[in-house]
C-alpha cells in the first residue's frame, strides 16, 4: 500500500514537534497528503486502541490522548506502513534507536509522540476512519 495513517499525538503536538516531525518524515520520502487537527474523543480512542479498553490503564489513556489536538496524518510512500512502521520504533522511547521517533521525541511508555498502524489492514481501517472523505485510495 502507498498510504499509511499517522498521528501526532497531543504531547508531542504540545511541544511543538509536528513540524519537526514531518521535516524528518519527509527525509525517508514521505509525502504528506492531507493532515487535520483534532482533539480525540472517547470513540475515537477506542477505535484506535480496542486492545485496551480492558486494561487498568485506559482510562488515562483516553485522558491523554483527548488532553489536547493530536495531528493526523495520510502519509505517502512505497510500502508506507512498512516503513513507517520501522521509522516510530517500540512502544518505550527507551528501547529504540537513534533515529526512531519515539527515541528523538517520545518521553515515556505513553507519551511516545506517534502512532501508526501495526499492519496494512489496520492502516486502511484508521484511514476510512479518520480521513472518511477518501483521498488516499
């Protein structure tokens, strides 16, 4: 697939690093197609993170993901998830490498500045969802 979904998510937003972040971005070839500001709701955060709702910790998981506007994203490229994907790195800031995303502009295990799709079919789900009006087929 070309496209792939992304987030900025509020921390990062507030730190100003969106910019920075789509500078690097576009540094592996990353082309920007459309980007949009929201402030997340609870149905949104659910949809994104169903794997969650569950745990103890969700509740301030939709705390901060709705603390603020998140930036989304429908990003370009050849195997764009894959490579994406490859570019955020772990889920703790802690356990990547230099030139992650989360290692250069995540703090913590949930303030870790990005998230993408796992996987192809979750990348075209998270689009239909938070881009509706297409442009990314």
């Amino acid at each position: 697939m070309k496209c792939t979904f992304f987030m900025v998510k509020p921390d990062a937003v507030a730190a100003g690093y969106a910019e920075k972040i789509v500078k690097y971005l576009n540094r592996f070839d990353f082309e920007v197609v459309n980007r949009k500001q929201k402030i997340l709701t609870r149905k949104d955060v659910i949809f994104l993170c169903p794997m969650h709702t569950s745990r103890d910790f969700f509740e301030d998981l939709v705390a901060f993901l709705s603390s603020g506007p998140s930036e989304l994203f429908i990003l370009k490229r050849h195997s764009a998830t894959k490579f994406l994907n490859e570019l955020v790195g772990r889920t703790n800031p802690k356990q990547n490498k230099g030139y992650s995303l989360r290692k250069r502009f995540g703090t913590d295990v949930r303030r870790n500045a990005v998230h993408s799709p796992n996987s192809e079919e979750n990348a075209i789900r998270e689009l239909e969802y938070f881009f509706p009006e297409g442009m990314w087929y």
